[in-house]
C-alpha cells in the first residue's frame, strides 16, 4: 500500500485496532500462575521465610559482605574523594592581576594595597624610576630598555615615549602577567607613560588569554586641550586592545564633591579607580551569601566595549531603594543605562540586609534597562557595616557622553 493514499498524510500505515490486537507480540504472554511457577533468572535463589529459617546451610554473614562490597566504591566505578575534589578547585582558583601603569596607575596599587585586595598580584609599570621606587606593589617594572640614556627619567608627556618605552619592555609584561586569568590595567589618560603603556600592557594580557579589563580616568577640563586630546587618542587604542574599558571622568568627580583643592580632587579620582577595581576584583575572589564567579564576569565584561561605573549609599528604612538611587544617579555613571549590553551589579550591606533587600536592588535596575541585556549581581556581608547599603553597577556597552576634546572648549 502507498503510504501517500492515507487519508490523514502520515506516511506510517494505516492499523485498526483489532489488527493491532491480533499481531502476535515479540514478547510471549505469561498469566500469573505460569510467573510463580517460572524459575527466578536473576541468579539468586527463591527463598520464603520458613526456608530460610530451616536452611541449616543458609549464611546471613555472607549477604552482608556481598551488600558492604557493593557499597564500597572501586577503581572502576564513578566518583571523587574531598582531596581529589579540593585538588580540582586550587587549579579553578581565578588569578588576578593589577598592573598600574604610569604616576596615576601606580597610584591606585598603592591604596590597593593600603587598604588589601584578596586574591590579587599587584605590579607597578612606570618610565618615571623616583615613582617606582615608592610603589607598593608584588612586583615592579621599570620601563624601556636597558642601556637607553633616557631610561628611568619619565616619558616628558608624550604618549609615543611611553608606548615606545613599553615595547621594549614587553617581555617583562608578559612574564608578569602570563599566568593570570583576569588582569586589570588602571591608568590616568593625557599623560605620557599611563596613556602609552596602557595599551601595550592591554595587549600583551589578551596575548595570554586572559579577560582584560582596563580601568582609567579621564583628565580635568583644566588640565588643557591638549591632554585631552592625549587622553582621547589613548584611550581609543585601549579600547581596541581591551576586552572592557571602564572610563572614570574626573569632571564628573567634581560634580559629585563640589569644588576641591586640585590636590584633593586627584586623590578622589585615585580613590574611586581604586575601589572600582577593589570592588570588581573582590567580587570573585571572596566569599558572598550571592556568589559571582570568574565565568559570570566574563559573560558581562568579555568584548563589553565601553562601560561605566556607578558607586551609592544608603542607610536608615530605605537604604536599599537610596543605595540603588544614589548610584544610578552618580555623575560617574553619565550614559543612558537603558542601552547597555550588561550590568553587573554587586550589593553590600551588614549583618542584618536580607536577602529581599538585595533582590529588590536588582529589580529596580531590570526595570530601567534592556529585556536583552544581561544582568549578573552577587551580594556580600560586610560585618563593619552598620545599618547601611552599598551597591556597586558596571554598565557595558554604552556611550559616555561629553567624552569629547570639544567639552573643554565648551567650559572656558
């Protein structure tokens, strides 16, 4: 028969119901009398009660052996001992690397490593040799190559100094970051070492496999045309040489702490790169009651492109709700979040922040951006924290606006 000329188009053929009951099975019929009378196949003997209790030759010892064998695990069966499992997690353990490049770079390893980042390995790179020499860092690189006149005495504020520099030190980056998994470059763009050497330094990272993400701020408008133009240029070629840039722009800065002595405006700039690469860093490498791993970083910052950071406080009944306000409407964070591609949110609080308070952070912030964009958040317990919130958000993907050389001229 064509299968073609059923009626339904199927192209299985057609059965009735008493066809399908007369076709004999595979299987042979057995009624329940014939089963009790079948001898067990299975290779143990059928024993009732009263036999085993008459059964003079029966063992009881040797069906526990036979159980306790079962139950013991043997080379060919599946499964790992505590030290074979805890061997496999120290080859997990993500590896982070800090490599400060030029005077503000080398800044942020020295508050890093005053106030303490679990987990990482702090390097200090620098053409300046008096600046690297005060630098509090696991290792300390000094750029350029050996025999050079010049070397030691800074790059004179011309970026091509700076990434020349690097070059020639390019085997010494490497060595210092080959075996990290994740490696942040922190530097101040518009001058000559941190705007040069921060590429390079970039770049050789990638080379390693390592997810690289750059931190960095952008000058003063009063710091001139011309280093702004430094800084832009710099931090265009970052960009292409980093997985994610996150761009901190210290004119914002101003617009959140009012006017400062140009001393102090420059320690608040150092001290938010600081805590951004203290807050992403720690993000993996502590322990939370809501975890963030290595792999959920990578999925928001892995080819992010440009991204930018929001740090807010909260305290008293609404500390959540002002927490999630003040960081969303930091100056720092000047892009329209609604078009990132990710948002990576961490929240800290004390003691007593529930889990309720957490989730409510990050509902507020999946109402305000993209269905499309990924969102990834952990949340930690700071014990010297009292009655307070703090939320952290790196948004990926967006634009800052006023990035611009033309900003400068705007303001005089």
């Amino acid at each position: 028969m064509d299968s073609r000329d059923n009626d339904d188009g199927s192209e299985w053929p057609d059965h009735d119901e008493e066809a399908l009951e007369a076709e004999e099975s595979e299987w042979p019929d057995h009624d329940e009398d014939s089963l009790e009378d079948d001898d067990d196949e299975s290779g143990w003997p059928s024993h009732d009660g009263e036999t085993l209790e008459d059964d003079a030759s029966f063992d009881a010892s040797e069906l526990v052996s036979n159980a306790e064998r079962k139950r013991s695990p043997s080379s060919s069966e599946p499964g790992m001992t505590d030290e074979e499992l805890l061997e496999v997690l120290e080859t997990l353990e993500t590896n982070i690397t800090v490599v400060g490049c030029g005077g503000a770079g080398c800044n942020t390893i020295n508050r890093l490593a005053e106030v303490g980042v679990e987990g990482t390995t702090l390097v200090a790179a620098n053409t300046d040799v008096h600046d690297l020499v005060n630098a509090n860092a696991d290792e300390k690189i000094l750029l350029g190559a050996e025999g050079r006149k010049d070397r030691g005495r800074g790059a004179g504020s011309i970026p091509k100094n700076g990434a020349d520099a690097a070059h020639e030190s390019r085997h010494d980056i490497r060595d210092a970051v080959e075996d990290a998994d994740m490696v942040f470059v922190t530097a101040g763009m518009g001058g000559g070492t941190g705007t040069g050497s921060a590429p390079v330094v970039a770049a050789t990272a990638r080379e390693t496999g390592a997810l690289t993400i750059s931190v960095v701020t952008m000058p003063f408008a009063s710091e001139g045309r011309v280093r702004m133009e430094n800084a832009t240029g710099g931090l265009s070629r970052l960009r292409e040489e980093s997985d994610t840039v996150i761009v901190i722009q210290n004119d914002r800065l101003l617009d959140a702490v009012g006017n400062l002595p140009v001393e102090q405006a420059f320690k608040v700039a150092d001290e938010v790169l600081m805590r951004s690469v203290k807050g992403l860093a720690e993000l993996i490498t502590t322990e939370s009651f809501v975890n963030l791993d290595f792999a959920d970083v990578q999925t928001i910052m892995g080819r992010g492109g440009m991204a930018l950071v929001g740090i807010g406080e909260g305290e008293g009944d609404y500390r959540a709700d002002n927490a999630i306000t003040s960081a969303l409407q930091s100056p720092m964070l000047d892009a329209d979040i609604s078009t990132a591609t990710g948002v990576l949110v961490n929240v800290t609080g004390g003691p007593d922040m529930s889990i309720a308070e957490a989730e409510g952070v990050v509902e507020d912030i999946y109402e305000r951006v993209d269905p499309g964009a990924r969102i990834i958040w952990g949340a930690s317990v700071d014990d010297d924290i009292d009655d307070e919130m703090r939320v952290m958000l790196i948004a990926t993907g967006v634009t800052p606006r006023n990035l611009t050389p033309e900003r400068h001229d705007a303001e005089q």
